[in-house]
C-alpha cells in the first residue's frame, strides 16, 4: 500500500471539528505509519512501568518468567486490540459507534457505559502515578499539583483533538524511546545489579499466569478505541498494513517499559516502583520521569478523548438529532476531566492494589465484548455495514437492541467469575481449584467466540427460509397464479 498521504488533512494548529460522525473520503489522510508512532509512543509512560512492576512485586516472579509473561501477555492481547485498529479505515466511525452493529442502539448502551468508566478509570490511575512520580523528582511539586498539571496538559490535547493526539505521540516516540534506553544503560550498566538479580525466587505458575493477564488486559483495554485512532486513514490504507503497524507499535511499545518495570522491581524489592525508579536512575532521574510523566499527558489525552466521544454517543441514542462538533466536545471533556480529578486527588496509598483489582474488573467487561464485536465483523458480515443505521434512534437494520449478542455478551461475563481473582476480595473457586491462577480472559474468549457465531447463524437461518417462503407467495398474489 502507498504511503502517501491523501485527503485534507487537519492542522495540528487547528481545533478538530468532527466527534462521532463518520469520516468523508475526502477528509481522510495519514499513512500506515501514525498506527505505529501513536501506540509506540503513547505506551512508554509510568503506568506501563508500573504494570510490568507487578510481576516481580506483587506475583513474585524471577526475572525470566516475568520477561516471558509480559511478551507472551501483550503479543496475545496485541492480536484483538490491532483487529479492532484495521476496522477504523473500512468503515471511518469510532469504535463505540460501531459497536451499536453488533449490539443494536439501545444494545450498545451496555457497552459504552462500562467503557466511559474504564476510560474514566485509566485517567485517575494514570494522573495519579504521574503525579506521585513528579513528585518524586520535583520536591517543590506535590502529587497534588503534578496531578493538576497533567490533567489541565490532557485536556487542551482532547480539546485540539486527533491531529495533535497524533502529532503528540510521533513526537513521543523518538523522546520517549531515546529516554527509555537511557534509562535502561543507567539502571542495569552504570549501576550494576546485585548477584541476585537472576536467582530472586522460583516461578510459579499462578504468577506466571498473572503477569500473562495483566499484560494481555493493558493490550485489550485499547480495544474499545482503537480504531478511534484509525478511523481518519484512507480506505485504500487497507486493513492489513493498519492491523501490523498497530499490533508491533502496541506490543513492543509495551512490552519495553514493562520490562523496565519488572527489572527494576527485582532491584529494589520492597519499594514502590516509582520510588524504585527514582532510585536506579539517581543521576538523571529528573530527566526520566520528566519524559515519562509527558508521555502521560499525551496516553491521558487519549482516555479522555475517546471517554468524550462515548459520552457523545450515549447522548446521540437518544437524541438523534444531536450533533456534536468541537464545542461540545470541549464541553463534555471538561466534565469528565472534573470528575476524574476529584477522584485522583482523593485517591488513597492502597492505589496500586486497587488498580491490580480494577485490571481483573476490566478484562472481565471486555473479553465478551471484543470476542462479539470481533467475531461479526470479520466471521458474519465481514466488515459489510450501514453506517447510515448507526446514528438512527431505532437502529435502523440493527434494531434497538440484538438480543444474541447482548445474551453472549452477559453469558460471557458471569462464565469468567468462576475463574476469577479480584485482589484479596474475591477468588473464583475453578481459579482457586487452579492454585490461585485466573485464567477468565481465556475462558471468556473460549466461550463467546463460537457461542455468539452459532447462535446468529442459528437466528439468520429461520429468517432466510422466511423470506424464501415470502417471495413466491407474493409473486403468486401479483399474478395471480
């Protein structure tokens, strides 16, 4: 595929007019490789420290295990996440619009509202470590203000919208790639590493698991706004070239700081990461999460642009006639940023332990829902759509509500409880029957896929030998015979 950009494309200078609506042809622009920069340079940011930090803090893995959990984790996850990008370029509507195909236009409600609040739910997460780690290289800066900061730097990039969003993460990619490798040098070969850094324990399979599903769930989490990042590409872009730019932009965009993270975690064990960080970087700390709390900004932006354009869309079902343009948009992203900061500036010391909690929550609502949504669009319709029915109050050909996938949906959420492992709050008795290992995205996945594809084969077929009766018998009443 050419490379070449086409279309009109959007200043960064200028304030993105489109929300919700779908992209016209002549509109579209970009070229393969803003897949790669936007999900490369928007993951290399503390929470993904953080994240690839509970393999070796919190599941206790050695250094090994915990590199082979994050790479197979985020190479599996990568794979659904990057499906969903190349739908962007078909069919030029955000993901959450899309949605409403598979799960009708009330259907789809279920949906995008458990997705605003996952969005809602990285923002704090991500303003709260950024801020706390600021904090930590900044004295005269507290968690506090540093949470303000970023909060005010994510809004404005919503605001300006998806040019800048992208520009910002190509940006991101050099500085934030040239840093971490930095980072890497100075932590393990300046400061060289304790003779027990590669025999700190011995690996267990319930913590192997772990590490697998929370990098797996850091990938499949993109799902729901993927493609929102991907809906400006022209057309003839193609599916295919989109899916591999996403897929290795996401997984090595990940996989690099979560090994950072791990690292780091057999280091100085028993310190809080970003304290840990801190520590193995003394020297040029200042620079490294400077750069890394910047890149926070930019991934923020990207949670609370994709949580406005779901807020959007929840109003546009029921108010058809609703269009929102930029000021909307500034509008509701200025509530959902207020909201979040509440809570972040709230946000108590158990925040890491509640997180781990909130990741088992969230790939428990999306598996299901990536599972349907992945299965009509490339096993049932493959990707043949009325975009025009999306934006309709009854749904148009979609209906109000698709019962089959709404059931799936549901069905797949109560098959993984039993599987499940929720901090110390809750152990599924089949995790617990497994040694204490959740393995509910697999169960999940295993399930709904094949469910959802027979039953809306089963539900076609009756309707097909309907319509075959149908036809002759009105050809017989025209005519007569």
């Amino acid at each position: 595929m050419s490379e070449q950009p086409t279309g009109r494309r959007e200043s960064v200078s200028s304030i993105e007019s489109a929300t919700i609506q779908p992209i016209p042809p002549d509109q579209r622009h970009g070229t393969n490789r803003d897949m790669f920069t936007i999900w490369f340079g928007t993951n290399i940011m503390i929470l993904s420290i953080v994240t690839g930090g509970l393999a070796t803090t919190l599941y206790g893995q050695p250094v090994w295990s915990a590199a082979l959990g994050i790479i197979v984790g985020n190479l599996f996850g990568a794979i659904f996440m990057a499906l969903h990008s190349a739908q962007g370029p078909r069919l030029g509507v955000p993901q959450m619009i899309q949605t409403k195909g598979q799960f009708g236009s009330w259907g789809a409600l279920l949906i995008v509202v458990i997705v605003v609040c996952m969005y809602l739910g990285f923002f704090v997460s991500i303003l709260v470590f950024g801020g706390q780690s600021l904090a930590s290289v900044v004295p005269q800066v507290s968690s506090k203000a540093g949470i303000v900061l970023l909060a005010a730097a994510s809004i404005a990039a919503t605001i300006w919208g998806y040019s800048l969003i992208h520009a910002y993460a190509r940006i991101m990619t050099y500085v934030s790639g040239a840093v971490l490798l930095l980072a890497f040098v100075w932590a393990f070969v300046v400061h060289p590493v304790p003779h027990t850094f590669f025999h700190t324990s011995e690996a267990t399979l319930p913590g192997f698991v772990s590490t697998v599903s929370a990098a797996a769930v850091w990938q499949i989490a993109y799902a729901p706004y993927v493609s929102d990042y991907s809906r400006y590409l022209p057309a003839r872009t193609g599916s295919r070239p989109a899916f591999w730019m996403c897929y290795w932009g996401s997984s090595i965009g990940s996989i690099l700081p979560m090994f950072l993270g791990a690292g780091i975690g057999l280091l100085l064990p028993g310190t809080d990461t970003i304290a840990a960080l801190t520590k193995a970087t003394a020297g040029i700390s200042l620079l490294v999460v400077a750069v890394f709390s910047i890149g926070v900004a930019a991934t923020n932006a990207m949670n609370l642009y994709c949580g406005t354009l779901c807020t959007i869309t929840i109003v546009q079902t029921f108010w058809s006639r609703f269009t929102a343009r930029s000021r909307e948009r500034a509008v509701v992203a200025a509530g959902l940023c207020t909201l979040a900061l509440a809570v972040a500036l709230t946000a108590g010391s158990d925040f890491v332990a509640t997180y781990n909690g909130f990741l088992t929550l969230l790939l428990g609502s999306l598996v299901p829902w990536t599972a349907v949504n992945l299965v009509d669009f490339y096993l049932v319709r493959h990707g043949d759509y009325v975009v025009e029915d999306f934006y309709k109050r009854d749904g148009g050909s979609y209906g109000r509500v698709n019962w089959p996938a709404v059931l799936c949906y549901l069905v797949g959420v109560a098959v993984q409880l039993p599987f499940m492992i929720i901090g110390t709050a809750y152990t599924g008795p089949i995790a617990r029957a497994l040694g204490d290992t959740d393995v509910s995205f697999m169960a999940g996945l295993l399930v709904v896929s094949p469910l959802y594809y027979v039953t809306v084969k089963a539900v076609a077929r009756p309707r097909t030998a309907v319509a075959g009766e149908e036809i002759p018998a009105l050809v017989r009443r025209e005519t007569g015979v």
